[in-house]
C-alpha cells in the first residue's frame, strides 16, 4: 500500500476502493485543496479577510494589542493571566485544590449544582478525598499506573515473606542455636600459644550464617530450601504478570482514555507541501486495513510540531518577566510605575508573537516534525489498523540509515514516498512529552549516549570514593583483628571501629536516597525522552543500579574479594547486617517525615509573608501552592534495590530478610499515605513500566543463586553442585519471554464495551489537541463550547469554564502559556 499523494498514482489501486488511478490523483488534489481552505477557514480569523487588509492587519495589530485592558495583569482585574504580578493568592489556593489527589464530586442530578474550575488547568476545585484505608483501586481515575505500583509493593511483600517462610526462618534459627562464633581458636603468638574466638562479640555474627560453619548439615539443608523457595519465587512471578494485566484490563474497561481509540504514526514524510491532516486521515480510511469490510472511520489527527524555537521564545518571555521583578523592585514596588508599565507591554507583544506563531505552524504545517496521533471511530478499528500494520525493530533501523526511506516493501506495507509508517499503540496525552518528541533519532541517539558516558563517570567516582572509606574501615579493623591476637585491644579502639562501621553504613545510605537521586534525575533528563513513561524507565534502571552498586557490590569487592575480610571487625557480615537494618528503617522513616514537603511549607509560608512583595506570577504562586510532584520511578528504584540487595546476601544474613519484608510492608502504607494527602500526580503512567519492573525484579532468581555460590566460597573455597545447578536454572529463566508464557497460562480477557469515539470522548479529561503545544488553545476553547452545549441540557449542573473568558487577550484566542 504505497500512498504517493497527489504526485504519484499508488501501486496497490484496489485498496482504494476501486477508484481509477486517473481519477484518484484530481479526486486528492481537488479535495485536498478544499480541506485546506476549509482548515485555513476554521483556523484563522485571517482567512476571513481580504488579502489586501492582511498586511494592514498584521501591521496594527501590535497597536491593538496595546489597547488591550492594562488589568489583564493585575489580580484585581476579573482575567486570568498567568504572568500576573502580583499574583491572586485565592486562585493558587483553588490550583491546589483542583491538584489534590481526590476524584471529582458526585453530581446529584436532581439538585442544582454550582461547579468551580481552576482557571489554568480545568480541574474542578471541590473533590472528594479518598479514604486512607482504601482499596488502591481507588486511584484508577488516574489510570494504571499507580494502582499497579501498589499491587507491585504487595506482591514483593509476598515474595518476602514466603521466602521468611520456606527458608529464611529456619536458616536465622540454626544461626542462633549455632556455636561456631563462641568456639575458640588456638593460635600461636610470639611463640606462644593463645585461646581467642573464631568471630567477634556480636548479635549481626550470631544470627548470620558464619555463626553455623560448623554444621554442614544445617548449611546443605539451607541450600534445599532455597532452591525450593526460588521455584516457588518463579511460579508467583508469573502468576505476579498475570495480576498486573488484569488489573490495567479493569481498569482500561471502566476507563476510556484517547489512547483507546490511537495510535502514533511515525516517519511521515517531510516537505510534501500537503495539508498532512486530510491526506492522513484519507490514507487511513482507504489504506491501513484491507483484510475487513468494515470500514474504517478516522475522527481526530493530530500533527506533532518542532516546537524549539516557540521554546526560545518563552525563554526569552521568562527573562522579560524577570526584568520586570527588578524594575519593581528598583521602583520601591510600584506596580504602575512608567517603566512597569512598558515592561508589560513588551511581555504581551512576545506573548502575541508566542501565539500567533503557534497558529502559523497548524495553519501551514510548518516545523511538522513527521509524527502524527490517529484516533478512529472505535477500539476495534485501532487494534485492526495495529494489528495490519506491524513492524520490526530491524525496520525502523534500516529506515533510519536510509534517510526514512525502506527498500523491498511489500504491497501490504503501508507506505507514502517509499517511506514505510511506522505504526504503534499511543500514549496518553499527558504521558507524551510535547517538548521532546520531536527530537530526531541520531540527536537522541547522540544524547543517551552522552547520558550514559555522564552516568558512568560520575558512578564510578562514587563507586570509588565509596570504596576508598570502606577500604580503610577494612584496614582498621584487620588491625583491630591483629591487636586482638596480641591481646593488645581495648574495649574503647574496638567501640571507635564500631561506631566508624555504622557511619559509613548510614552515610552510604544517605547518599543513596539524597545525592544519587539528584544526579540520575539530572542526567536523564538531558536524554530528550518522548514519554513520562520511557523517561521512569531510564531513570529506574540507572537509579536502581546506582543504588544496589553502592549498597552491595562495593561491600562484596572490598571486604570479600580484596581483604578477605568476612566475619571479622568491620567485615562483610557486620557492615551488610547494618545496612539492611538502615535500609529498612530509614527510607520509611524519611518518606513518612517527608522533608520535601516540609521544606515546601517553610518556604510557601516565608514567601505568603511578604504578600505583594513576593513578585511572584500567578503561575508561579499556583506552582508554590501545589504539593511535591510525585515520582514513580524513585518509588520503584527503592523497592527494586531492596529486592536485588535481600535475595543476593540473603542465605548469609537472614536477619535481612526480616528487615525488608517489615520494612517495604511500612513503605507501603507511608507511601500510599503520600501520594493520598501530600503529593501532586501530574503524570499519567502506562503498564509498560510496570512490565519493565517485573522483568527487573525477576533478577533476584540471579542474584539468590549468585549469592549462594559466592558464599559459600567464601566460607568453604568450594562450589557446590547444587549452586552451579541454581545458577544454571536461574540463568535459563532470566532468558525466557516470562511475559507471553505468564499470557499463555493465565489469559487475561478484556469485556471492555465498544463504545464510539463521539460518546466515549465526552468523559475525556484531556486529549491530543487540548496537550499538543501548538493546537491547545483552539482545542480547548472548543472543548469548552462543547462542555457548555452537554450542561445546557441539564439546567441542575452549573459549571464555571473559567478559562474561557479569563485567559490572556480577549480578542486573539491567546490562552495563556503552555
């Protein structure tokens, strides 16, 4: 199915539904015209005017705009303007309130209702809150994502404690009734011969698996258990896929969502000088499905736009309102002042110039960035056109090398200019990032790699500093140990190698949860990540493997690998049990103090104080009102290293299996707590990263055996052929497509009902257009006509649209930034 346009006759014409090829070509080109003077018409009051006043037009229309009403900046005015200065601190207030995480008000149809919306965003400002001791089904308005997060934190309680269970209780019970710790050595000193312990004084070394090295029977019964606890693992992480998929199945049918109904279209060839939304739309009614004789109906495209230098653009309006903030403050805050008054003049011109520019892109296709959103008449539809219409990741690279283009394309490749569609599932609205996804395949290949390179180097001077403290805790305590031989060793030296052990546990800590964060955040947002979604994954993977580097390997390399150093002061054994205990403790303890949103009610307090000396916009202020964003992917790394971190030095310390169960099990009501009363959820987050996490949690099958080899040469210098066999399978397991066996034995049907794209949009919170950069404020200003028309047939329900006649110029459409 190669579609050519107007220029070229396509190759397949029986997909055209029987049109000749003589006739299809002026057919397109008469029809495309049409559509374009109709887009041209319905984008712009422009096109309404003669050509002949346009330029008049243009010429006056900096002068209208200055006779625009000077109390559009001012919060005593009745417009909304988010630039305002100062800000209205009530509007903030209700920001934050239509932000809470909460569902909307149950409406009584027989009652009259009066509905307040925040003027900025939509949202409604009275909500009901959710209780604390409810089912975290209760947060499927926001979709899959954070319902699956709280199923994920559930299921890793399980495994936890089916391993307490079937292993963990009686290998920490066969360490304590060991001996091996209490047995005492002869050693010969200065020719002399003296009694001394195998291992230190301490509780961590009684209840690990140094203090049993003398009951072989215990240590292979142990062995037993852990292979039977892994299978038993295996058969829960698959059964674990399967719950995943039908809770995002519950949920996608009480929830119908833009996606349900779209699908991204990629490499979509640039320059044609076509209008891409009618040619788009016709390609896809006539082209992308030719196995069913339903036909397919295309309600709504999209065009996604290179929006860099609308980008600059607010740049510069930032640095203009900054100015501004200092004029006032040079003027003793005269918010009339000449010089004031001039600065607002500059900032709507650029804020005219910001929309106006907008407007041009749509109207003339200009800056399209070659990817578009589709969205069909029905779900069946979608999935017809995905299911006709796939593509491999070999593909994607071979067009990338060829400039777009793909040789060897079959009849049924959908194709325009030689260039192959690349056709797939899309994301939610707000899950696209509008401001990279335009960005071109070899800048984000340029970008990640930099990413990486950044994320090595600056893990391995972590890693390296980390190392260099805990090498010479090491050293101080084989010294200890040496002293101790001698029988030269105070109670008060061996207190200080203690207290220095514990230091360094808590500081490694720390960093984990404060400096390593910061840093991955940083680095992955540089990688210019098309979606919320794929932007969590990077993060999890880099921040997860940051974390269990820091907290495990390092400990492993240094104390077993490098000094052999394992039961002794300062060891192996005593410096993981410590940081097992911290990492269980802590990370609930900080979530649950909270110092982010402390810290924010400080400052929101401070800068409340100074009133209209704040100089704060009113996005800003609305900003400042809201409660700390909340991050999944930070949520997910912390869980992720404690799973890797307890299955890989689990046999050796039991005790940290207890520590984490207990401690994820706090996590998990401390978070859900959070993200109830004092989080903001601004992202919208698909059962991709879940998937992605439960193929990272697998790994801890790896990281049991692992750790099961590598203890026991460390304590044996031998491996057992029950380890090689649990690595083996583990290694096997790893390897397979767990996701379509899990799919295989537990099928998941989806008894979604199929409802048209007319009805299902009106339940919309957001769309494509109404998120698109360039297309947001047509879309919404349509939106709301469209939600008036719905209230107008129920006289009972009166909801204020805000930003409908509050936001920016009155006579140019301008809504505000984006």
């Amino acid at each position: 199915m190669n579609y050519n346009s107007q220029t070229n006759p396509p190759s397949n014409f029986q997909h055209f539904m029987g049109v000749a090829p003589n006739q299809f070509n002026s057919n397109i080109k008469s029809q495309t015209l049409n559509s374009q003077q109709q887009n041209q018409h319905d984008q712009s009051r422009v096109s309404q005017i003669p050509i002949s006043k346009i330029e008049e037009i243009h010429h006056q229309q900096p002068h209208d705009v200055n006779q625009s009403d000077q109390h559009q900046l001012s919060s005593k005015g009745k417009h909304y303007h988010p630039l305002t200065i100062p800000c209205n601190w009530d509007l903030a207030r209700k920001h934050a309130l239509s932000r809470r995480t909460a569902t909307e008000k149950r409406k009584d149809i027989n009652k009259t209702t009066n509905i307040e919306t925040c003027p900025c965003c939509g949202f409604e400002v009275e909500r009901d809150e959710i209780p604390y001791c409810s089912n975290p089904m209760a947060l499927s308005f926001l979709g899959s994502g954070f319902t699956l997060f709280y199923n994920y934190l559930k299921y890793c309680i399980i495994i936890l404690f089916i391993t307490l269970i079937t292993k963990q209780i009686y290998n920490l019970y066969t360490s304590y009734e060991g001996s091996y710790c209490s047995h005492v050595k002869r050693e010969k000193i200065e020719g002399h011969f003296v009694e001394l312990p195998n291992c230190q004084d301490s509780l961590f070394l009684k209840l690990s698996l140094a203090n049993k090295l003398n009951n072989r029977q215990a240590l292979e019964y142990v062995q037993i258990l852990n292979f039977i606890n892994l299978f038993i693992v295996m058969i829960v992480l698959i059964y674990f896929r399967k719950s995943q998929r039908q809770i995002d199945t519950t949920i996608d049918e009480e929830l119908l969502t833009p996606a349900d109904y779209t699908v991204c279209v990629k490499n979509i060839p640039l320059g044609l000088g076509l209008n891409y939304k009618w040619e788009l739309q016709h390609m896809f009614e006539t082209c992308a499905v030719i196995s069913d004789t339903k036909p397919i109906v295309v309600k709504k495209v999209v065009l996604v736009y290179d929006i860099e230098e609308i980008i600059n653009m607010e740049k510069e309006l930032d640095q203009l309102v900054d100015r501004k903030k200092e004029i006032i403050k040079e003027n003793d805050y005269n918010f009339n002042h000449k010089k004031v008054l001039e600065m607002d003049q500059k900032i709507k011109e650029l804020e005219h110039k910001i929309h106006q520019t907008e407007k041009e892109y749509e109207r003339e296709n200009k800056k399209f960035a070659g990817i578009a959103f589709i969205s069909f008449d029905d779900e069946n539809m979608k999935n017809l056109v995905l299911q006709e219409n796939q593509h491999t990741q070999l593909e994607r690279m071979k067009s990338y090398w060829n400039k777009g283009k793909l040789e060897g394309l079959s009849e049924n490749d959908l194709s325009w200019h030689d260039q192959k569609l690349f056709i797939e599932q899309a994301p939610e609205p707000n899950e696209v990032d509008w401001e990279f996804i335009h960005v071109k395949t070899e800048e984000k290949i340029s970008k990640r790699i930099k990413a990486w390179i950044i994320y090595l180097l600056v893990e391995s001077a972590a890693f390296y500093s980390i190392y260099l403290i805990a090498h010479k805790v090491a050293k101080y305590g084989d010294e200890a140990r040496e002293e101790e031989i001698k029988g030269k060793l105070d109670h008060e030296t061996m207190l200080k190698i203690n207290i220095l052990s514990f230091v360094i546990s808590l500081s490694i800590v720390l960093f984990n949860k404060f400096a390593v964060a910061k840093i991955v955040h940083y680095i992955v947002d540089d990688e210019k990540i098309s979606s919320k979604t794929k932007f969590q994954i990077s993060f999890v993977y880099k921040y997860a493997l940051a974390l269990f580097l820091n907290a495990a390997i390092i400990s492993f390399l240094v104390d077993i690998v490098i000094l052999k150093n394992v039961e002794g002061a300062g060891g192996f054994l005593q410096n993981e049990s410590q940081i097992f205990i911290l990492n269980a403790v802590l990370p609930p303890f900080i979530w649950c103090v909270d110092p982010w949103s402390l810290c924010k009610n400080i400052w929101r307090w401070y800068i409340m104080r100074k009133g209209d000396k704040s100089l704060l916009t009113q996005q800003e202020a609305n900003t400042l009102m809201e409660e700390p964003d909340y991050l999944s992917a930070k949520r997910y790394s912390d869980i992720m290293k404690t799973m890797w971190f307890t299955f890989l030095y689990g046999t050796a310390i039991p005790l940290g299996t207890v520590c984490s169960a207990f401690g994820i099990l706090i996590y998990y009501y401390v978070d859900y707590y959070n993200i109830l009363r004092r989080r903001t959820v601004k992202e919208s987050i698909s059962i991709q990263l879940s998937t992605e996490m439960i193929e990272m949690l697998e790994y801890i099958i790896v990281w049991s055996a692992f750790g099961e080899m590598i203890m026991t040469y460390a304590f044996f210098k031998e491996i057992s052929q029950i380890d090689i066999l649990l690595m083996v399978i583990a290694i096997i397991y790893a390897s397979l497509p767990m996701e379509d066996i899990s799919e295989y034995l537990f099928p998941v049907v989806n008894n979604e009902e199929i409802k048209p794209y007319d009805e299902g949009c009106l339940g919309f919170d957001t769309d494509y257009d109404r998120e698109n950069p360039v297309t947001r404020h047509k879309a919404i200003e349509e939106w709301n006509d469209k939600q008036k028309q719905l209230i107008d047939t129920n006289h009972k329900v009166h909801k204020f649209y805000e930003q409908q006649d509050q936001f920016g110029y009155n006579m140019d459409d301008h809504y505000g930034r984006r």
